[in-house]
C-alpha cells in the first residue's frame, strides 16, 4: 500500500503530520495511507481532537469537545473495540496508547481476560462492559434489552460520548485491519498524555 511520507507531502499534509507528531510522537502508517485522500487525514485528525483531545493545557483532556470521560477510559474503549475486532495489530497499537495514558500491563491484561475482575470504578466497567457489547454486536443495533439496561446505570452524555468514541476507534480499526497494515506504534514512540518520550 502506497503511503506520504513527510518528504513528499504537501505543505497542508505536512502541517497535520506535524501536529499528529506533536501528539502521538510519530505519524502511524495508516495516517501515512489516509493522507492519499487529504481530506479523510484532516477529517480524522479534528476527529482525534474532538474525541480524544490533544496534549493542550494541564488537563489531559483539556481541548477535547467530549469531556465526559478521561483520556484513559477512551483508550480502554479503543482496546474494547480492538478486541472485538479480533485483530492483532489493533490489539497491540491500542495496548501502546493505554500505556502512553499510565495504564500499566496487569491493568491491562485484566482488561483483556475479565473486565470484572479490574480495579476500575463500577461506571467504568459499565461503560466497557456496554462498548464491548456494542462493538461485538452482529447488527448495526445494540440489543435493547441492553440498551435500556445501560441507560439506567449512565446518563445520556457518557452514553453518548462513549459510543461515539467507540465508533471514531471502530472505523480506525477497521481501515488498519482490511488494509493488514503492520504495527508501527510502540510504547517507546508515543505519549499522548502531555509529553514524547
């Protein structure tokens, strides 16, 4: 797959990858493939910083729109949904933005075995436990019965930030997973949690 590098991109390109490099430390391959249609490149990086935030500030999600949740739930959604997927390279690039946020290896393989054996906060299994469903979902629909049972326990704002956080990750997800592009993102590479390592 044919990707822009640096050398070769455009000065509008160049200014996006520079600010992508000034939050995640690297640009990752599939940004490099995005950016042959520069307009799905500008479109997802607003949609990091809508979504996600970027390192702006003392908060670490300071400059995202959505602010219902921590930077650190986003990430456990965004493993959430690499797990459904059932995709090796998502799983590894997601588990590298967990830790760029603190989250250490046995939080993370708790994550990965058993959601409920974690030492996360009820509200934060709840909203996993509901994006794990919502993603694994064999139709576009969750399953009301669900549903109905979610909106009880979160208000409608984390409902709706965490799906939209989910599906932002999915749609990432997928991209990276039909095209098999390989994982270029390690723990060594990034931080989006205020500073490159």
């Amino acid at each position: 797959m044919k990707i822009v590098e640096y050398k070769e991109a455009s000065p509008q390109i160049k200014a996006i990858y520079n600010a992508i490099k000034d939050e995640l430390g690297i640009v990752p391959n599939f940004l490099k493939v995005l950016a042959l249609r520069p307009e799905l490149l500008d479109w997802w990086w607003r949609g990091w910083k809508i979504i996600v935030g970027s390192n702006t500030g003392n908060n670490s999600n300071s400059s995202a729109s959505l602010k219902s949740l921590s930077k650190e739930v986003k990430m456990m959604i965004a493993f959430e949904a690499a797990k459904a997927n059932e995709c090796p390279v998502c799983i590894n690039n997601t588990k590298e933005l967990m830790k760029s946020v603190g989250i250490d290896d046995a939080a993370m393989q708790k994550l990965q075995d058993d959601i409920g054996s974690s030492n996360l906060e009820e509200k934060t299994k709840s909203i996993l436990t509901f994006c794990y469903a919502a993603a694994t979902s064999t139709s576009s629909k969750i399953d009301p019965n669900l549903l109905s049972a979610f909106k009880r326990i979160l208000s409608d704002e984390v409902l709706i930030e965490a799906v939209e956080t989910l599906a932002f990750f999915r749609s990432t997800i997928d991209f990276e997973h039909m095209l098999d592009l390989p994982h270029d993102i390690s723990s060594k590479s990034i931080s989006i949690s205020g500073s490159l390592r």
